[in-house]
C-alpha cells in the first residue's frame, strides 16, 4: 500500500509529471476543503485581511504540489492559516477596536463639493484617483452631481450622488 502511494505521489523534490498531477488534485481538494472552512468573507470581500489568507494558502498549498515541502506539514500549515483567520474574524465580530485595528476604517475623502486633504494624505491617494472613481461610476467628468466619496477598507471608492 505504503509502495503505491510512494508511486503515485513521489517523496521529496523529484517527481515526476504524473505524481505533480496527483498532488495537484489532492492539494485542489484539499483547498477547496479550506476554502469552505474559511467561509464566503475570505474569497468575496476581498479586504486586505482577506487576501492574506489568499496569498498565504497559494504560496503554501504550491509547495505541496511541487515537493518543496512535506506534504501533510503543508496541508497542516495552511489549515493553520485559515483556523487563524476564522478565529481573528470572530474575534473581530465581537471587538469594534480589533475590527478597526485588522480590517481598517473607511474615509470621507470628498464630501459637500470639497476634497478632504487629511484624509487623502491618510489613505496615501490622490485627488486624481477619486475622479477615475467617480468616472468609473458615474459615467461623469463632474464631480458636481457627487455628495461624498468614500474610500470603503477593502479599497474601493463609494460614490454617494446627490438627490436630485
């Protein structure tokens, strides 16, 4: 048994194509796994928080594949990461401070006609990046028809029109 799962799956740095291919399906599997047990907000919302758990379990699930590092430490590793993430995400549900601390705050960048400099300096953009934004959603060059815009914590610009 021991004898076929050596054949099929290799050991170490030498493999051969057919044992990167069943790696590759086991690691496919198991992020699949990881990605449900990591929940919707990991792969949806996108906020910074978020795409650490993405790059970490890429860079840490390819080493699987690639026999860069053995193979149930990586898998250990990487359900590492995401029991880390879901437990920081919990905490931060019940902790209005670490939620600030971890996922950031939105800012006011532009607000009744005037751009706000502290907090374009804060966010480190520019005036020039709030008028692509509200190009991009209002299909305007003006910004007369904009009542706010607000860089949101996953790195969007939310544009609030005017009531018309």
């Amino acid at each position: 048994m021991m004898d076929a799962i050596l054949l099929l799956f290799g050991q170490g740095r030498t493999l051969d194509p057919l044992q990167m291919a069943m790696r590759a399906i086991v690691v496919f599997l198991i992020a699949l796994v990881l990605i449900r047990i990591s929940g919707r907000r990991s792969f949806g919302q996108r906020s910074p928080f978020d795409s650490v758990v993405v790059i970490l379990l890429g860079a840490t699930l390819s080493r699987a594949i690639a026999g860069a590092s053995p193979f149930i430490a990586t898998v250990v590793a990487s359900f590492m990461i995401v029991a880390c993430h879901r437990l920081l995400a919990w905490a931060c549900m019940r902790s209005p401070g670490l939620e600030r601390l971890v996922g950031g705050v939105e800012r006011e960048v532009f607000s009744n006609g005037a751009f706000k400099t502290r907090e374009l300096d804060a966010a480190l953009i520019t005036r020039t990046d709030v008028h692509e934004s509200v190009r991009q959603k209002t299909g305007s060059r003006s910004m007369d028809d904009v009542a706010a815009a607000i860089l949101e914590r996953n790195g969007e610009v939310s544009v609030i029109r005017k009531k018309a």
